[in-house]
C-alpha cells in the first residue's frame, strides 16, 4: 500500500527565506505528484502537478522537483513571505490499474513564515 | 478558474439522522472524488465518480453512499450518522480520470 511521508511536520523561518520542504512515497509506481497548499479551515489550493515522466515544474516562486526512482520529490519556495504561512501537501496518483484510484496524501507540513 | 462550491461550511447534526453533502463544480469535469480529512490521518478517499450514475469505492466507503445523477453534482450521503463520522469533508474533480485536481473549500461536519 502507497505511504506519503513529508518532513518536517512543521517549520518556522524568517520572512525572505529559501525554504525546501520534503515528499516521499513508498511506491514508485505512480502517474503523477500533486502539491497544495491548505489555510487553516479551508480547502485544498493547487499548487503543482507533476507527471511521472517530468523532473520539475515551476510556477512563480515555487519549483517543484521529482525523482521517481528514489520516491522523492521537493517543493522549494524562494524568498519566502508571510503570505506563505499554511499547511503544505503532497498527494501521488497511483497507475491506472495499480491499486485504489484517487489521491493518496501525506500529512503536510505547517509552514510558519515569521515576518 | 475551475469552481468547485459544497453547500454548506459548517454542519451540526444528530446520531442517527440522515445526511446529505452536496458539491458541484462549473467546469463539465467528468471525474469527481470525496474525501474526509482529520487531525493525525490526512485525507482519505471515501468514494469517486467517473461518469454519471456511476461509483467507485475508495479506502473508507463504509458508512456512506454517494449518488451522481447530473455531471455537475456528486452527493455524499450518511445513512445514519454517528459520532466518528465528525471530520471535515472535502470534494474535489478533475477533467481528465488522472488530472489536476481541483478541491472545494470543505464541509465541517460536526455529529452529536
């Protein structure tokens, strides 16, 4: 069964900061990585997606990295702001056909930007 | 943007009663998904549609049903509510079975 782990649970750091937050996944078999980003009492926000077959994806401050292999992969948020503080989740996407459709997530990160 | 909206934000409701959670999204997506979110677990897969009229269970169906009679809106249903069904519940859909997924901003549903 697919397992998500992200580390650290939680991070507080000085506003302009580069940050990088972990993701890994116990199976390699999947057909892509999502990130989102939670605000306390609300829903998910999109983030970034990346196929299996891609090693990254950037949007604006955000790079996110795969490394499929290894079960891996890194969002890294440059020059942070207090506008940043949430929760961060990682979810993969199995194969079709490789076990229950749907997303599996870690827990998340509680990322606190300290202006 | 996509738009996925869910009736309410907050619910209060008794063991035992029936409950309804709607959601709908604006963007003809075909595929759509519940799931439940809470403290120390994440969020889980409770059930996913592909298509109207059509249902899949995902890692915790027990306890509820879901109903897709319009491509629009994906209903969860509680049978029969009971106190460790108190979560927040998010929707979420997709255009494409394995795309983007796009969430709601969630129900709390709160059972007593």
């Amino acid at each position: 069964k697919q397992e998500v782990t992200q580390i650290p649970a939680a991070l507080s750091v000085p506003e302009g900061e580069n940050l990088v937050l972990n993701c890994s996944f116990t199976d390699s078999a999947i057909y892509n990585l999502q990130w989102f980003r939670q605000d306390p009492g609300k829903g998910l926000t999109s983030l970034l997606l990346i196929q299996s077959s891609q090693r990254e994806q950037t949007s604006g401050r955000l790079n996110a990295s795969l490394d499929k292999s290894s079960g891996r992969s890194t969002l890294y948020i440059a020059a942070s702001q207090p506008g940043d503080s949430a929760t961060y989740l990682c979810a993969v996407r199995p194969r079709p056909g490789g076990g229950a459709d749907g997303l599996t997530f870690g827990k998340g990160t509680h990322l606190i930007i300290q202006p | 943007d996509v738009k996925v909206t869910q009736s309410s934000r907050y619910l209060v409701k008794r063991t035992g009663e029936k409950v309804f959670l709607e959601c709908v999204q604006d963007m003809d997506h075909e595929n759509m998904f519940w799931y439940r979110q809470d403290p120390g677990l994440g969020l889980r897969l409770i059930y996913f549609s592909y298509d109207v009229k059509m249902k899949e269970k995902g890692d915790i169906p027990e306890g509820y049903s879901v109903s897709r009679e319009k491509k629009e809106r994906f209903s969860l249903i509680l049978e029969s509510a009971s106190t460790n069904q108190t979560s927040m519940y998010l929707c979420a859909s997709s255009f494409y079975r394995e795309g983007e997924q796009y969430f709601g901003p969630g129900t709390r549903l709160t059972v007593t």
